[in-house]
C-alpha cells in the first residue's frame, strides 16, 4: 500500500505565503510523476503543478510566477511553496503521484485546506 500525507495548509491573508508538503510512505521501488491539484466548492479539480522525476515542472497560468513545485526524491516528498496567494487561491489542495512497485499506482492524497481571506 502506498499513502500520501499532505500538510502545511491553513488560513492566511491576501499577499501572503504557505507551503505544502506531500510526503509519500508505504511500499514501492521508486515514485515518478508527481504534482499538486485543488478544488475549490463548487468546481471540478484542476491541476495546479506537475514535476518529473528529473524536475522538470509544469504550471497552471493562474499560479505562474507566484508558485514553485519542488521534491526531495531521497525523502519521497514533493513541495509548493505558494507565494502573493489571492482569495480565487482558496480550495483544497490535493497530492498526486506515480508510484512504482514496479507495477504503476497512481495515489492521492486526502488534501489539505488553503484559505486566503482577509
């Protein structure tokens, strides 16, 4: 079995900052693709932010210059750090990666909360 725990969200104020993480544990040889999503109430999931194993990242244009993805593949664990956040920010943010045992499963997250409000 393979889990990912997210943490690091929370309740901030417009223009400020958070950091997510996503730590990934059970067993598999290797995780691959990995990235981060959010669905806000009333919406379908969107995609967020994706990595490769060798860091090559992809963003959404709503995050574009505001967010950076990031891993530590030694720890199995991926990162957003989520900076100049706005109130259209606010949803849940959920983990998602690729994991191999050496079959391939995919595997969420149970997400975490972001609000930006003042």
């Amino acid at each position: 079995q393979v889990q990912l725990v997210e943490s690091g969200g929370g309740v901030v104020q417009p223009g400020g900052s958070l950091r997510l993480s996503c730590a990934a544990s059970g067993i598999f040889f290797s995780i691959g693709f990995m990235g981060w999503y959010r669905q806000a109430p009333g919406e379908q999931r969107e995609l967020v932010a994706t990595i490769t194993r060798d860091s090559s990242t992809n963003y959404a244009d709503s995050v574009k210059g505001r967010f950076t993805i990031s891993r530590d593949n030694a720890q199995n664990t991926l990162y957003l750090q989520m900076n100049s956040l706005k109130p259209e920010d606010t949803a849940v943010y959920y983990c998602n990666a690729d994991a191999y045992r050496p079959s391939l499963l995919s595997v969420w997250g149970q997400g975490t909360q972001v609000t930006v409000s003042s």
